[in-house]
C-alpha cells in the first residue's frame, strides 16, 4: 500500500512538473536493413545510427522504448487507394526491374524506386507513427517518438519524394477518432505537401509547414495556399528563401505558432521534425542548427513547453551523421535531459569524425531572407489566422481511453517477428544494431 502512495505521489509530482513528461519511443531495429540503392540521397540506416546514439547517451533508459507492429495494407488503405497499396505489395522483393505502366502510374521508378523490401519498410514507417498515435490515444505517454516516419510527400494514389506510405496522414486519421482538433507542424526543409492535400478542405486539422519555396521539390506551399471549403484558413504556408538561419528562423516559427494554438486550441500536435532545414545537408538549402538562438530543436522545445500531447515524426535528412545529432538532441529535449557536447565512445563514432561533437557550427550560404521579406510574411500569416473562424467543434460520443497492457513477455520479444508495439523492449534488442550491405561509407 505504501509502494503504491509513493508511486501516486510520483506521478501527481510528474503531471504537475511541466519540465517532466512521459515520453514513448518507437523503434523497430530492421528498419536500418532497407536500402533506396546505390548513390540514392535516403538512407533508412540513418535511423539506425540515431538510435545507437540516443543508447550512448543513456536516454533509452529515461523513456519507455516499443518495437511496433507493422501497419497491415488496410491501415494503410485508410488513406492510400487500394489499388495502389495493392500495386506496393505486389512489387515487394524486386519481382520486376523494368519500368511498367502500372509504374508510371504510381509514380515509382525514379526518386522514388523499387527495392528489396519496400514494402516492409512501409510497414515499419507506418507501423511506428500509427503505434504512436495509439499511444497518444490511450492517455499512456505525453510525448511520442517515431523518427522512422515523418514521410510527408505521399499521395493517396501515388508515391513522392522519396515517400511511398503517408504515415503521417494515417496517424492523424486516428487521432481524430478521439480528439476535436490536431495542429500538424512541418519542419522540413521541404513543403508538407502530401499532408496538407489530404486535409485541405477540412477545419479539424490546422496544417503549418515551414519551407524553402520557389524552384524547389515539390513547389508547392505559396504563402496564398490557405485551405479550400471547411478548410479555409486552415492550412498555413511559411514560404522561405535560402539560407535562414535561426535568429531569422525564430522571428516565424514562434509567433505563427503561439497565434496558431492560440485562435485553433488543438487537442493534440503532430511534429514532423525533418532535419535537411539544417546548415550542410546534401539537399537542403537552409541554414540552421541543432542547437542556437532559434535551433532546430528549439522549435521542438518550444512546441513541448506548451504542454499539449505531442507527437514527433521524422522526414529529411540526407547528411546522416547530422540527422543523428539533432534527432538525439531533439530526444533529450522531449525527456527534458541535458546532454554532453562531446559525443560517448559508441559503435558508430567514426561516422562524426573530424570534431566527436553533438553540436555543428552553420556553413556560409547567403541568407537571403530579408527583415523585410519577414516582416511581410509574419504579418501575412497573423492576418490570415485572425481570420480563422472559432475552433471548431465535433459531436463525439464519450469516450473510455483504451488502457494498453503492461505485461512483458521477454520469451516473445526475443523473437523481433512476434513483438508488439505495446511491449517494453529488454535493452539488448534495444540495442541490437542493424546495417545494410550497401551502407559502406563513413561520410555524410
């Protein structure tokens, strides 16, 4: 009895400290093994290399860690056309090599290309972002974590830019069986298009992305795009220009956001965190860091102190080492830990030669964001949100949050093919790491 006063008391303390959430982190261990092929910019392994980061500093044993179960095709057919998921699966294993119709079709072929175990690797992207949402659903965690999702580009009926399964639209879809409002962020270096399409003409989600516009993929996200229907004023675009840094970056995110929560009052936030907006990736082209005036992770910081559940997502990120910094930097933010500069001794510490450090000093690209040019996007999208009708509200029958079980089967989880999304990983498998043949250099 007095064990459980004491675990009471404990959890009361938490709920109260803003500073200490309950945090879930998903990872399945096979995703590292996918491989885009040879000279392809997306490296499943860098979800890898940031989980045995995220070991190093100790932060698995400051949260509850799950392997997930892998979305079935009907999940995924809650957004995706049938025929379409039927088409992914059917390819699974590389049975054709050549370009087909049906290939054309789907828009699969060049950024987007057929490999081994395409399939599974949507399985366990989807999977992840799904058992998140369920998580958040359940009242069980504060905070929930899936970098191996975040993929924001596709389309009901096609695939793009590297993105073959929305995981990201499939997770709000059930959220919104449970909540009123979902407030979706975008952080990536580039525009959420395939999320804001799919919840264009609807008002129960508010979808805000941060971008690099103009002749950049997929050129969409005009500053004018606002939503149509229901939806209007619901959607909301934060055209950038190259090199922002984050003195410049914080001068947007934080205000547009605080306005944002403030007129929608959202339920829940979808945080999707890709890290190619940071100074030196191979593809993007802006300027910021992990850690300064107004990080990276500060944006993750900020949505957090805000106290609303929260989930993060992946996305972006093609100079692997990077990505690992700042998605493990970014987990430390969510435990509300502080971590060393100077990088543990671990399996991979060769990929962050010269300097071992968590943190990177921002390259020397033009910023071409003018005060101006900021002042009259800032003012745009205030304007725009002041114009947002009253939160909307949705007849809901009651609801009774779905308690997940706690027990642990160790027998199970020592065998990855059976263990599910709501079992607690011994630190072993936690830990266990998996690399892709292909996967040969250091670099990036």
């Amino acid at each position: 009895l007095l064990n459980l006063a004491l675990k009471l008391f404990v959890f009361i303390v938490q709920r109260m400290d803003g500073s200490r959430k309950r945090v879930a982190y998903y990872y399945d261990a096979e995703i590292g093994c996918y491989h885009y092929g040879r000279g392809h910019p997306m490296r499943p392994f860098r979800i890898t290399l940031t989980h045995n980061l995220i070991c190093s500093y100790g932060l698995n044993e400051r949260m509850k860690i799950y392997r997930p179960l892998r979305a079935t095709a009907d999940q995924m057919k809650q957004f995706h056309s049938d025929d379409y998921i039927e088409f992914l699966k059917s390819k699974d294993g590389m049975e054709e090599l050549i370009f087909t119709k049906s290939m054309h079709r789907y828009n699969v072929g060049d950024d987007c290309p057929l490999f081994n175990g395409m399939f599974s690797f949507c399985q366990i992207s989807a999977g992840g972002s799904l058992a998140c949402a369920q998580k958040i659903t359940s009242e069980e965690a504060d905070i929930v974590i899936n970098w191996g999702g975040g993929l924001h580009h596709a389309r009901s009926r096609e695939a793009s830019g590297f993105c073959y399964v929305n995981d990201i639209v499939l997770a709000i879809l059930h959220l919104l069986e449970y909540y009123q409002r979902v407030l979706y962020i975008d952080i990536d270096c580039h525009h959420g298009d395939g999320v804001e399409e799919a919840f264009y003409a609807t008002n129960r989600v508010l979808t805000m992305s941060f971008h690099k516009f103009g002749e950049f993929f997929p050129g969409s996200g005009d500053i004018n795009d606002i939503g149509a229907d229901e939806g209007r004023y619901y959607a909301v675009n934060v055209p950038l220009r190259d090199g922002i840094t984050d003195e410049y970056y914080q001068q947007l995110f934080e205000p547009i956001v605080h306005m944002a929560v403030q007129y929608f009052q959202p339920n829940v936030i979808v945080m999707q965190c890709g890290s190619d907006s940071l100074s030196g990736d191979r593809l993007g082209v802006l300027n910021l860091t992990a850690k300064g005036i107004a990080r990276h992770g500060n944006c993750v910081e900020y949505v957090r102190s805000l106290n609303i559940p929260l989930m993060l997502v992946g996305g972006g990120g093609y100079t692997i080492k990077n990505v690992a910094r700042c998605w493990t930097y970014e987990t430390a933010l969510a435990i509300g830990a502080e971590l060393d500069n100077n990088l543990p001794v671990h399996e991979y510490i060769g990929f962050y030669a010269p300097d071992f450090l968590l943190h990177f000093a921002p390259t020397n690209i033009e910023n071409r964001n003018t005060s101006t040019y900021l002042e009259e996007t800032r003012n745009t999208i205030l304007r725009n949100l002041r114009l947002m009708p009253v939160a909307p509200s949705v007849q809901m029958e009651p609801y009774r949050p779905r308690r997940i079980p706690n027990q642990i089967n160790y027998a199970e989880l020592l065998d990855l093919e059976v263990a599910t999304s709501d079992e607690r990983m011994p630190l072993h498998v936690a830990d266990s790491q998996v690399r892709h043949a292909g996967e040969m250099d250091v670099g990036d």
